[in-house]
C-alpha cells in the first residue's frame, strides 16, 4: 500500500499548528487548534484508508470486491465531522458563557489551583 506524502505531511502540519493553538489561553485560538487537529484527523484517515476504488456496493462477481474502495473510513470521517462540530459548539457556548461573565477571552489561573501548585513545589520528594 502506497500513501500520498504531500497529505502526510499536510497532516503532520495541521496537526502541529492545531496542537500549538490549543496551548494557548485565549478560547478562540483553543477552538481553532481543536478544529484543524480534527480535520487531520479527517485527512489521515482518508489517507490511510487505501487508494481510491469503485463505489463499495456495485457488481455481482466476486472480482467486483478487489477495486473497490473501503467504505469504513468513509464512515469513519462523516462520524468525526459531526463530532467535530458538536465539540465545537459546545467549547463557542463555553466561550459565549465566559465572556459574558468575565469579559475577557483570556483563561486565568484558578487560585485555588496556584495555592495548590505552590504546595506541591515545597513538598519533599523523598516522602
């Protein structure tokens, strides 16, 4: 089985870009890293499904099931599609929601969660 390099690598870069955006603390940029990771997904699924075949219900004979295409990752990649746009309206809910009570898009430390952190750093390991 042969795999398209340029999709690979487009792959790979989508899915650098989406990881590096959804490290970042302002929500919009986290949405958009979570989509382009989701549509590299979509792409390498396609991708490693097989070489384009025929439609995957056509012929009689048992030689019409050698070139046709895999209808799996077909499925697959609608199924991720509406995942990935009910992920995506729920984290613009979310987003709608916190800025609608803090009106700001950037996401601050919890205290509760720095008091913990510093805790933790003064801890001994050996205990």
């Amino acid at each position: 089985m042969t795999s398209n390099i340029t999709l690979l690598v487009l792959v790979g870069v989508l899915v650098a870009c989406g990881v590096y955006l959804v490290l970042e603390r302002a929500v919009s940029k986290m949405l958009l890293g979570m989509i382009l990771f989701g549509n590299a997904v979509n792409l390498l699924i396609l991708t490693v499904g097989g070489p384009d075949g025929r439609p995957p219900i056509l012929g009689e004979s048992d030689r019409a099931h050698e070139d046709s295409a895999d209808p799996l990752a077909q499925a697959m990649i609608l199924t991720s599609i509406v995942i990935t746009m009910g992920l995506a309206a729920f984290v613009l809910a979310l987003a709608y929601r916190s800025y609608a009570l803090t009106t700001t898009e950037q996401v601050e430390n919890d205290p509760e969660d720095v008091k913990v952190a510093a805790r933790r750093e003064g801890e001994d390991p050996e205990q």
